[in-house]
C-alpha cells in the first residue's frame, strides 16, 4: 500500500503468529545509527540522509520465545539531509519512539511518535516527498499485513521545498 508502511507490514507478518500473552524478560538492543542513504525519487534531486544518534530497541516475547511487541526509542538524535545537486543541507530532530504490537489473531497495531522524517513519501497520502513528522503516526493491520486505518495528528511537512531553495 504505502511505501512507508512497508516496513511496518513485514514486521507485523513475522510477528503475526505470535501469541499476545508475554512471559519472558524483553530483550534490549542499543545499537549505532543506519548507514547513509541516498534518498531518490521523492524530491526532483537526489537526497543524502545522515542520522547521528543511536536506537535503543526492546523486544517483549511469548513463552515460545516468539516477538509479540517491539519499542524502540531514539534519544537525542539528529538527522541531516543534504540536497546532492546544490550541496545545501538542513539538520532536523529525529527524536522520538516507535511502538508495534501484534493481536492473538495476528493483526496488530503501529505507532509512531516524535519528531523524524519519513524518506519514502507521505505516511497518510502517499505523496513524494521527504516528509517531516512532528507529532504521532498510528496504524493498525489486519492479520495478512494489510492496513486497515492510519491517522496523524501533529504536522507532516515536505522538506523537499527547503532543500530545493
């Protein structure tokens, strides 16, 4: 459906045949910001994304073992992004969480909340863009993936337009 919830989709489908019902201590992952990416197709130039920071995932298992709810936290980071044909950048905050959470039946819930940027286009409307989001995203999916409602309440803004100017 939409690209930005691409990622949430695939997690809900592995997570889907967990059971809800958690019994194990969660596990805690402190790990370094992703990569570069070259961000293409969103803007009319391409785009260079750079995140300073780390992310502090914890996963909460059923007795199997098997993940039934993820959070993840990213504290004090920073995202900047560079327009590649002009070299102009911009640096933003990207401080916020991240919350999924799988039903007995597999379908689940995501959300999230904060500032950060959404590279893929618009999370609600599909637009192109590099949409910055300073508020909260939710969405919830039915047991194959599929999403069935998403909302936001904040701001969403296309940071295209500064990093063309």
């Amino acid at each position: 459906m939409r690209r930005g919830l691409l990622l949430l989709s695939t997690v809900l489908i592995a997570l889907a045949v967990a059971p809800a019902a958690t019994a194990n201590k969660p596990a805690r992952e402190v790990s370094t910001a992703p990569d570069d990416r070259v961000i293409t197709g969103q803007c009319t130039f391409p785009v260079l994304g750079h995140i300073e920071g780390s992310e502090i995932v914890t996963t909460f298992t059923d007795k199997a073992g098997n993940p039934v709810k993820l959070l993840a936290v990213f504290p004090g980071n920073t995202l900047t992004l560079t327009n590649l044909d002009t070299g102009k950048s911009i640096t933003v905050g990207a401080t916020g969480s991240f919350q999924l959470r799988v039903e007995p039946d597999g379908s689940g819930s995501a959300m999230v909340t904060g500032q950060g940027a959404w590279p893929d286009g618009n999370p609600i409307t599909g637009e192109a863009g590099i949409w910055y989001q300073s508020g909260r995203v939710s969405a919830t999916f039915d047991a194959e993936g599929n999403t069935t409602s998403i909302k936001s309440t904040g701001k969403l803004v296309n940071l295209c337009t500064q990093l063309a100017s």
